[in-house]
C-alpha cells in the first residue's frame, strides 16, 4: 500500500530531467503538473526558463501535457498559446484525465511518465494508473495554511524516497 505513494524518481527540479534523463528510461511523453511543480502559484504564465526547457522537450521528441487540479482559468491562462493538450479540475489522483492525455499524446503506460510535486494527488495519481512517477521539490513559497498538513503528511515519503535514491 505505501508503494504508491511512493515515486520512482525524485528531482530537486524540473531542469534537472533532462531530455537525455528520459529518452534513456524509454520516456516519449510527459504529463505535467503546473503549480508548484513548473512554477509558483503567482507565475501565470511560464517562465522563459520553463519555456526554453518545454521547447527542449519538444526538440526531442517528447510529447507533453498538462494534467491540473487548479481550475480552468489559471490552466487555460498558463497554457494559452502553447498548443499542448490540458485539463483543469483533473481530480487527481484520478486516472481518467491522465489516461486521455495519453490517447491525445498517442502514449501509453510503458513510455509515459508524470511530473508533479504532491505525493497524494501526481505520484498515486501516476502510481495508480500504471505510469512513471517523477516528484520534484515544490517550488516558491507555499501558504502554510493552505499546504502545511499535507507537507506534514508527505515527509516520510519524501525521505524515504530520497534514501532510495
């Protein structure tokens, strides 16, 4: 039961999953996370560096798309323009919107991976339809009102999964 809550991989940041790091684990599509995982809550739309590290994406084959619980006018706001596939109010950890990301994507569980920085909703979310899981450090400065219990509640999986490496 634990073992879905926990990721295969764990990366301090998104720039840190190179093209290279994917294509040698057999990854050809990413389903993304956005707030806290590409950027902070207060970035409506992506940064330049976030950009350059899509379209480094895009330049290697890798299809992406993004698969949010935030609702519809931020993701549309932040993925405007982009030409990816996405879904807002996703209800993760939920496998129906990540499963159609894949049909949209033409991927399949053997060559997909998640990104996201919650272990409750993106990784057993991922865990849970069969995908790979990859959790990032939360990026920017969270409300501890708003995020603080669940944080609490992620810590042990967090460094066990730092333990495994």
């Amino acid at each position: 039961m634990f073992s879905l809550f926990m990721p295969d991989r764990v990366y301090n940041d998104i720039y840190e999953i190179t093209p290279e790091v994917l294509t040698s684990q057999g990854i050809r599509a990413l389903i993304l996370d956005i707030d806290n995982t590409l950027v902070t809550y207060d970035d409506p739309k992506p940064t330049e560096r976030v950009a350059n590290w899509l379209e480094a994406m895009k330049n290697a084959g890798i299809a992406v798309a993004f698969v949010s619980n935030n609702h519809a006018p931020r993701v549309s706001e932040f993925c405007d323009g982009l030409g990816y596939y996405s879904h807002a109010d996703a209800k993760k950890p939920s496998r129906r919107y990540l499963y159609e990301a894949m049909r949209h994507m033409n991927s399949d569980t053997t060559n997909t991976a998640s990104i996201g920085d919650q272990v409750f909703t993106d990784i057993l979310g991922a865990n849970l339809s069969g995908i790979r899981s990859i959790l990032v450090v939360p990026q920017g400065n969270e409300s501890v009102l708003r995020f603080g219990w669940r944080r609490a509640l992620e810590k042990p999986v967090r460094e066990k999964a730092k333990r495994l490496g």
